[in-house]
C-alpha cells in the first residue's frame, strides 16, 4: 500500500516538473521570437506604394490631385499628391488599403501592403456623374472648441504692424522691471518712465499752531510731547 502511495505522489510530482519546463519552454520561445522580430530591421520596414493617375478614359494625367490611401482596418490615412506627370507615390505601414480621392470616392478598393513594393500602375478617375461620388463621400469636420484661449494667448509680443508715412513715431520707454522705478516730483511734463501726462500736485498745507476748542475737547492747546525725566511719568497739558 505504502509502495503505490509513493509512486503515484513520484509520478505527480514528475508530471508538475514537466508541466512548469513545458511552460518555461514556451515563455522563452515566445521571449525569443519577440526579440528576433524588434532586432530585425526588414520586418519593421514599410512598402512604397506607387502609381499614376489619369483622367476617366484618357491617358492624360491628373495633376495636384490630393490623394489618400486608407487603412481598412485601421482607419488610417495617409496622404499623397499627384505631380506634374500625374505620378504619386507613398509608404505604408504592413496592412490593407483603399485609394480614395480627395473627396472619398473609391479608386481601388482594396490591396494588401507587405514588405515588398507596390506599382498600382495606371489608376483612372471615376466618371463625373459616377454614383460613388455621392454614398462614399467624405469631408474633415469642422472643429468645435469651447475652451478657454490657450495661456500663450496672453503673452505681450512687439506689434509689427507697418505705420503710414504720415504717422509720427513714438518712442518706446525703455522701463527696467527689475529695478524700482524713479520716484519723480509730479508736473505738468510727461511722466519720463509711462510716457503720459500728468498734473501738478496741490500745494502743501501746514496744520496750525492752535486748533479751534470744541465742546468737551481738550482745548485750544495742541498736543505736545516733553521729554521724560528717568523716574517721573509724561504729564500731558
């Protein structure tokens, strides 16, 4: 009895050995096959698209046309102009794609971008009045902000503006923010830091020697401070 017992625990315990270096097999395979695919450069590459595009049953070529190529899966799209022989040419992530115009319509529905280039060859505009221009349609939306101005909003640039011949300049003030500015007697004269006009200050007035007594008041004397004697208490008048 006690033989069995232990073999069936010997056999368990080889089962769970083989179980956690299967595992560990499987988690250094996978640990490997990642490395081998970011340390290769030719899988992160992406393939060149190319063609031409020309008008609808001609061969002449369509220039400044702004074209896209769309992510099927994705939604991604990735813009291509047209040159001066109607060529366009873009490079694309691994995927699958459909060629629109720049209002939508579809010019090849679908193709599949390896690592290996692809030439479209010659891609022919839709008809004027071909039905695709209006159900696969597409246009950016506008935006709609409602938040605040950004902070940079309010930062004080120079104003470049050109002035008329017959404008006067005014100089600037040249003010130094990290010093205190010049306490200046006020006067008629423009204030020489802000540049604007200010007004004289009224005279000085000198209080009286007496003030006029008012009924309960302390008298017509004004108050006097005498120097205090060391050991004695102020008397006040």
């Amino acid at each position: 009895m006690s033989r069995s017992v232990s073999s069936t625990i010997m056999v368990r315990f080889v089962r769970r050995v083989t179980d956690s270096l299967a595992g560990l097999r499987c988690a250094l395979t996978m640990i490997l096959g990642l490395a081998l695919i970011s340390a290769s450069p030719g899988l992160a590459q992406a393939a060149r698209v190319t063609g031409v595009l020309t008008g609808y049953e001609s061969s002449t070529p369509l220039v400044s046309r702004d074209l896209h190529f769309q992510n099927v899966i994705t939604g991604d799209i990735y813009l291509s102009p047209t040159h001066s022989d109607g060529s366009f040419k873009a490079t694309l992530p691994p995927g699958r794609y459909r060629l629109r115009t720049e209002t939508g319509a579809v010019l090849v529905k679908a193709f599949a971008v390896g690592r290996i280039d692809i030439d479209l060859g010659r891609v022919s505009e839709l008809a004027p009045l071909a039905p695709q221009r209006i159900w696969q349609s597409q246009s950016i939306a506008p935006s709609r902000l409602a938040g605040p101005a950004p902070s940079t909003s309010y930062i004080m640039t120079s104003d470049t503006t050109p002035l008329p011949p017959t404008a006067t300049a005014v100089p600037k003030p040249q003010i130094d923010w990290t010093k205190l500015p010049p306490e200046t007697q006020a006067s008629e004269a423009p204030n020489a830091v802000t540049g604007m006009a200010t007004t004289p200050l009224p005279p000085a007035r000198t209080p009286p020697a007496t003030m006029p007594g008012a009924p309960g008041g302390m008298g017509a004397t004004p108050y006097s401070s005498a120097p205090a004697v060391a050991g004695t208490a102020p008397t006040i008048p």
